[in-house]
C-alpha cells in the first residue's frame, strides 16, 4: 500500500532568523568569506575593511579581485545551499557560507560583483527585515545602484592600489544593518566601541595569520599565493611550527583511506618540538612562535587551510610540559566523511578509529617534548616557580587579613565569585564560563597567587584567573617588555621581588572585588592602556643580560 505525502515547506522567518544562530565566532565568519574569494572567485588578492562610519556604527566589507559573477552567478551564491562546486579540492563545501557567516551579525547582506567585460556590476542582497516581513525568501538581484557601483569601484581602488594592474573583475561583501558585532565577553553590547572594534581588529588580524598561513607564505608551494590585506595592512603569516627556524620535525606519517569510490585519499602528519627559550640565540623567533599552553596541540587543515585547532582532538590532555609540541595535520576535501567537517569549517567529529592510531603515534612524541621541556626548566628550579617561593608563603599566612573576594561552589557546580558588587557567576550550573573571569586548566599551578606565563591575551602585563583550586590568581606576562626590562633585573633581589609580586596581587585582587558584567569591559581597557603605555615607556631601558652575556 502506498502511504500519501505531502509536501511541507519550512517557515521562512523561523529558518533564517535560525541560520543566524549557527555559531560563528566573527574570525570564522571573515575567514569562511576569504574561502569563497579564494577558492570558486580564484582571487589573488583580498582586502577586508573594519572599523566604525562617523555615526560610531559597525563597517565590514570584504574585496577581491576574483573572476567575479553575473547575475546568474550571484543568485546561485545567495541561495541558501549553493550549487556545489565542480572542483572537489575547493575550500567551500555546503554551499551556506557566505550567508550564514554574515547574517550571524548582520541583517542585510550585500553582494557586488562584476565578471570581465562587463561595465556596470551587478548586485544581490538579502534583507532579513524583508524577508522576516513578506515572510517569503525575496532576494535583491539586479545591476548594481549609485551606491553600490561607488562602494564597487573604491574597493577595487584599494585593490589596484595594492596590486597595482588594471582590475577588470572582482567581488565586494558589505554587511549593513550590524547588530551583533562589538559584543563583551558577557554578550552586551559594548559601551566603548572604539576599543572593542580595536581588539575585535586585533583578534582578526591574529585569526587570519593563522588560518591562511600556508596562502600567505608565498614560499610555501602547498598552497598557491593569496595576498590579505586588514584595513590597508598586508598580513604576513604566522607559521606555528617555526620550521626552519627551529621547529624541529620529529615525525611524519601518511595515513592512507579507501572511501566508497575505491579511490584512496591521504592524510599527512608532521609533528614538531619547539625549542625551549634558553635554546634560541633570536628571542624575536621565540615570541614570534607565542609557546604556551593555547598554543600547543594539533592543528588540523582542510586543503591547505587551517580548520580546527589547535586542540588535541581528543588524543590527550594540554599539558604545561609539552607547549612546545605542535602537530600538523592535513588532509584533502574528499576526507571531509573520516574527518567530519562541518558548515562552519570549523569544530571536527573526527572518527574514532583514526583518534586511536593518533593518540598511539603522538604518546611517545608527547613523553620527548615533555622530556625536553623538564631538561630545560631543571636549569632554573633555583630560580623557583613553586608555592615554596617567598611571595606564595607570604600569601599564604596572611590572605586571610586582607579585603579580597571569595569564591564559592554551590551544590549545582556553579561557581560563583562574592565581592563587592555582590554574587558573580563564574562558571554555571552546566559547567559554561561566563567570561568574567580566565579559567585555568592546568593544576601545576593551581596552588598559586601569583603565576608567569609566557603570553597573555591582548598582550596585557597582568591578568586574573580562576585556577582548579578556586584560587584567584594573579598572572605576570613574562613576555612584557616591562617585565623583561624592569621586573628581571632586579629578580635576584628577594625583597624587591616579592614588593613587586605584592603591588599587581593587590591590584588585581582589587579590580576582582569591583568587577562585575557592568565593570568588566572598563577594567580589561584599562589593563591593555597600562601595559601598552609601559612598553612604550621602558622602550630605551636596557635589555636584560643574558647568560651568555656574563
């Protein structure tokens, strides 16, 4: 018997205000644009613009000088679920990314774009208010107005300018109506836009580096040359295995697949120690590497473009004594199935037959760097990084005496911090942090006030966090040029040490008790003007001698 059926169409305005909420973070969102500029728009050169209009309001717009799109073309990149692309190997997979990454901040995407031998470009738009409105999917597709021509031809201006030959194609994105942008930690809306669009730049410019490292290293032939250029500035990229400048390869693997095609596909992996600060004669390369415990892992690329990581992908545990261990992990689009990529390309569902033979080849190379980590900090135990140092026992005897905020679990898990202001979440009920405050993963230190690390965020000189001891910690930036230039000189000076140690545990215990969701954006402003302007002011100061200066 034949059952009926129906049709049942989704409701449109429920759909798309859905596809809002898909989970971008705004670096995946930009870098899933460049994908579609550098793969089916085959463009050489990018340049994305990012900043505030003269009524304080959010601008974002990405160029190319790709092959561009006809009308045709550019109805076929609106629609939700694009054509796929006859290229298997393309960095675009589902088709969704151009929309759902833009709309996930904007309510009016538009799209520019003119082929070769065309004059007047085209335009595509789509206005969620319009579409939420009719309640249909009503999609702008026509030439391009004034305004759009204008915005057109000063982004392929810009362009020229860079490249510096006629430009007889290309693409713009614009996003208009921005309403979830320059967001705190917490989720409202930033109240000084000025410095949330400086470190929303900054996080952008550090994302981009990273994920089309291979694009942007035009001496790496796995990849073909893409330039990227953030608000005029070309980036150069960031290789996280120092190769050739230190990173040493300890192994290489090929992992070979027979998918349902019958035509095998491989995987490669690299996996590279770091070396320890006391090895490198250049201390620039050794920061320029950024060693710390956010670092390390695997890094996982997808057609020569970074997708995930680093993490470990479920094949460890992030240790302090192997952030020098980085692994490189690459494979080809037609592994999309092992590796489980998503809509987002970002975020994998790796099987678990492969995390198996990962964790097995990465068990013994995780045991060298962690043996080469502890050869090099047995050199210095002398110097003291334990809760036995003179600060730490201080603390200890007298943290009762002094006027700082306690923490708190309730019998749900969350945790909550109590100062001033009253009962601030920490961590909720099903274990989210809130972003008030770092959360620490590692427990070598978890019993200290005050730690060193080798970077902090926004490259701040000190920071707080919640350590897995419920102890508010006060973190020093070793990297600082004020810690390097003023703190390290006088460090053999127990005294002075502990003065030192003593003035940013109660500075920042201090911020801690007046801190809350209001408060917390003006007090990490303050902390990135402080550390910037003593960097500028220790600028002439010596540099510490080392001890091949001795």
């Amino acid at each position: 018997m034949t059952k009926n059926t129906k049709i049942v169409a989704p409701d449109t305005t429920r759909v798309i205000e859905g596809f809002r909420d898909t989970g971008y973070t705004f670096e995946a969102a930009i870098a899933d644009i460049v994908d579609n500029s550098i793969g089916p728009g085959n463009a050489r050169n990018v340049s994305i613009t990012l900043g505030l209009d003269t009524e304080n309001e959010p601008v974002v717009e990405i160029a190319d000088d790709g092959v561009g799109m006809d009308l045709d073309g550019l109805e076929n990149a609106m629609r939700y679920g694009a054509d796929r692309q006859q290229n298997p190997n393309s960095l675009s997979k589902f088709g969704l990314g151009l929309k759902t990454a833009s709309t996930q901040f904007c309510r009016r995407l538009v799209v520019v774009s003119r082929p070769v031998g065309v004059e007047v470009p085209y335009a595509a738009a789509w206005d969620l208010d319009t579409v939420v409105e009719t309640g249909d999917w009503v999609l702008e597709h026509d030439v391009a107005d004034d305004l759009e021509t204008s915005a057109f031809e000063d982004a392929l201006d810009e362009l020229l300018a860079f490249e510096g030959a006629d430009l007889g194609s290309g693409t713009l994105v614009i996003w208009d109506k921005i309403d979830r942008l320059l967001r705190t930690r917490s989720g409202k809306e930033a109240k000084n836009r000025s410095s949330a669009m400086k470190r929303t730049e900054a996080g952008l410019r550090e994302h981009l580096r990273m994920v089309f490292q291979r694009f942007l290293d035009h001496t790496d032939e796995r990849a073909r040359n893409v330039n990227i250029y953030l608000n005029g500035e070309k980036l150069r990229a960031w290789d996280p295995f120092a190769e050739g400048v230190g990173g040493d390869m300890v192994k290489q693997k090929k992992f070979t697949f027979e998918l349902s095609e019958g035509e095998p596909h491989t995987a490669l992996l690299r996996a590279f120690i770091l070396p320890r600060k006391d090895e490198v004669q250049d201390l620039q390369i050794w920061q320029e590497a950024a060693v710390s415990l956010g670092r390390q892992g695997i890094y996982l690329y997808r057609e020569g473009r970074l997708i995930d990581g680093p993490s470990w992908l479920g094949t460890g545990m992030a240790e302090t004594h192997i952030n020098n261990l980085r692994v490189e992990l690459s494979f080809e689009a037609q592994l999309d199935p092992v590796f489980g990529v998503g809509i987002k390309k970002s975020g994998v569902h790796i099987d678990e037959t492969l995390i198996e033979q990962l964790t097995d080849i990465l068990l013994p190379i995780r045991r060298e760097a962690n043996k080469r980590s502890r050869a090099g900090n047995a050199k210095t135990a002398a110097g003291g990084l334990s809760g036995n140092r003179p600060t730490e026992v201080t603390l200890g005897r007298l943290k009762s005496n002094l006027t700082i905020p306690t923490v708190t679990t309730g019998s749900d898990g969350a945790v909550v911090m109590v100062n001033k202001t009253g009962n601030v979440p920490v961590i909720g009920a099903d274990g989210q942090p809130s972003g008030i405050i770092n959360i620490t993963v590692e427990d070598e230190f978890a019993s200290m006030n005050v730690v060193r690390r080798e970077f902090l965020k926004d490259g701040v000189l000190w920071d707080m966090s919640l350590s897995t001891n419920n102890i508010l910690q006060v973190e020093l930036n070793t990297g600082h040029d004020w810690y390097q230039k003023a703190y390290l000189p006088v460090a053999s000076n127990s005294t002075m040490a502990q003065a030192i140690e003593f003035l940013f545990y109660a500075m920042a215990q201090a911020e801690l008790d007046a801190t809350n969701a209001d408060s917390q954006e003006m007090f990490e402003e303050v902390r990135v003007d402080i550390s910037r302007n003593l960097r500028k002011l220790v600028k002439d100061l010596p540099s510490p001698k080392t001890s091949d200066d001795a």
